[in-house]
C-alpha cells in the first residue's frame, strides 16, 4: 500500500499530472457558509475547517494595505445587498471610480493608481510558514484585467472601451498591469520560494458563451498573459486561470499561454463536454472544480450530489490525476450543509 499523501502532496501532485492516493478536494465560500462549517466543528480559521472536513484546501496569503483613506486597492464603493430570506449578502459596487471619465487626460488629474507602497508584505512568509508547516499547499497574487477593469469603470463601460476607444482601454489595461504585476512580484519575493501557484486570470465567460471575441481577447489581454505566466514561471510557481461561465471556447488559447490549473469548470453551461476536454487537454491542465453550486449543491439532495461528483470524477480523474474536486466557485449561502458534507464525503469513498 502506498503511504498517504499530505494535503500539500496531493495539490501539486495533481498539477503535475502525478498519480494521487485519492481525489484531491478544496474549498471555497461565501462567509456565512464558511462561518456555519466552522461552528459546526467547533473551529475558527480555514485550517480547522479544512482538518474537520479532511480537505486539502489552497491556502490564500496576501499582503495587509495600509490605512490611506482609501476604498479599497482600486478605491471602489461597495454596498451590502441583502440575499433573499436573510440568507446573507453580497458585497457589490455602487460606485466606479472610472466610471466618469472619459479620455486619459481626465484619469490622470482624476484618479489615483494603487502602488505597492499601500501594502505591507512583511507577513506573506510567516503566513506561508505556517501553511506549510500544517501541510497545505500555498497561492499567492491575483491578476485579473478584465474584472479589474469592470469593477473600476463597470462592465458595459468596459466594453464599450475595448469596442469603440482602443487607446483609452490601452491605457486602462496597461496602468492595471503596471501595478498588478508588480504586487505579485513583491508577494512572490517576500515569500522567498513557499509560494505554490498565483492567478493569471480573467472573466471572460458569460452563463451562454464568452463575454467578447477570442481576438479581442488576444488583442488586449494576451501579451499581459505572456508576461504575467513568465513571471509566475520565473519564481517556479504553477499559474492557476480560473474563468467563470462557458468558457471552452478558450480553453486552447488558455493552455497555450501556458496556464496550467483550469478553474471553476461550470461543465452545465453550453459547450462543455467533461470527457472531451480531459482527453484534448488532460496532459497540459489541471482541472479545478466541476461540483455545480448554481443548482446541485444548494437545490439537489444527496442523490444529485453524489451524481454530480460521480460524475466529475470518472471524467476528470480517469487517471487518477489532473483534477482537483471543488465547488464551481463559492458555495452560497443558501446551500444545506448537509450537502457540503455530502460532496466531500463521496468524494473520499468513491474511489
């Protein structure tokens, strides 16, 4: 019998297309599920749910911005808004601070880039030290043009950038990158080496199809993706792309620039076939996801939750290998407990 893997094991055993010991499995949620986990297991940080829940959960690390009077890293207004039945809420934009503007001249005297020196990085290698030495795989840096771009000139505004004023979205796209690759370079170098894998990632899927063309996504975001991977790659860390909706269109473009964890996997939405994309793309990406959170987990019972991971696993880990078990983004607020454990359990038993 083979020894058992560590959590930390299992991860970067599957993203490096390595036979694991069982389904490797993470976690992701809305607040009010998480703090529900954690009171039924009597816990209060990710490393205790994750132990309860015997979970190899990517532990995020980032950086504390300093006190500057300022909304935010991109100054964005946010307003809670309430979910139906008093389920929770959802922080969501009221305000864009790019929204108004409409040449460059009128953003440089208006608007003020985040810089690195708004952060604090001096705990990122405490933060990975401590993960490490509990055995959990480390992610560090989030890069994500288009939805930094939504969030701070909103998404019809965006559009019409990229459709209509391309030396104005030019602009945009660069100064984003200019400070978002500097911020993970920064969380890489104070990491010295404990970082496993960053984000180079976008949100280019709707729930029918891509948000815009796959040349007007080469056009503006592709060279930020060939620097941003070859940063990733020159501090030997592995480059997760997660890319809500029906993105499988783009799955080739994504594989080629060299991503190598491919998340959430909404395998519901039109032009995804599980099967066809392990077998054209199994050997270049590691699949993260698949367990559907619009409908099986907070509507199915334990039937369909079982399906789902059943399904997820005789697709995507054939091998025994390459994929990565987790809900298809954060699992919401309305989802009964019941079936999160279910997820987790069939998983472990199943195979």
């Amino acid at each position: 019998m083979k020894p058992e893997m560590t959590h930390r094991e299992r991860i970067l055993a599957a993203i490096n297309h390595r036979e694991t010991d069982r389904v490797p499995t993470d976690y992701w949620g809305v607040p009010e599920i998480t703090q529900k986990l954690m009171g039924m297991f009597g816990t209060a940080d990710m490393i205790g749910l994750a132990k309860a829940l015997d979970i190899d959960k990517i532990m995020g690390v980032e950086p504390v911005m300093k006190q500057s009077g300022r909304l935010g890293m991109w100054d964005i207004e946010m307003k809670e808004i309430p979910l139906p039945g008093g389920a929770g809420y959802y922080q969501e934009p009221v305000r864009h601070p790019l929204a108004g503007f409409e040449t460059i001249d009128e953003i440089e005297a208006g608007y003020t880039w985040p810089t690195t020196d708004m952060f604090d990085y001096s705990g990122i290698k405490s933060m990975c030290e401590l993960y490490h030495r509990e055995n959990f795989a480390v992610e560090g840096g989030y890069i994500s043009l288009s939805y930094f771009y939504e969030m701070i000139r909103g998404t019809e505004q965006m559009l019409m950038d990229l459709a209509g004023d391309e030396g104005l979205a030019d602009y945009i796209l660069f100064k984003m990158n200019e400070f978002a690759s500097a911020h993970t370079k920064r969380i890489l170098e104070e990491a010295g080496g404990l970082i496993d894998m960053t984000q180079v990632t976008d949100d280019f899927g709707t729930q029918s199809g891509l948000i815009m063309s796959k040349a007007m996504i080469e056009r503006f975001f592709g060279k930020y993706y060939d620097s941003n991977i070859a940063l990733a790659k020159s501090f030997d860390v592995k480059v997760f792309h997660h890319d809500d909706g029906a993105v499988a269109d783009i799955i080739p473009w994504i594989a080629d620039k060299g991503c190598e964890v491919l998340n959430p996997i909404q395998w519901h939405l039109p032009g995804w076939d599980l099967r066809e994309v392990k077998q054209k793309f199994g050997d270049r990406l590691c699949f993260h996801g698949g367990i559907d959170n619009q409908n099986v987990l907070p509507f199915g019972g334990e039937k369909e939750v079982k399906a789902e991971v059943e399904a997820c696993i005789d697709a995507l880990y054939s091998d025994k290998t390459g994929f990565i078990l987790a809900p298809c983004h954060n699992i919401q607020a309305i989802t009964p407990i019941e079936n999160v454990l279910t997820m987790y359990k069939h998983a472990r038993e199943y195979i």
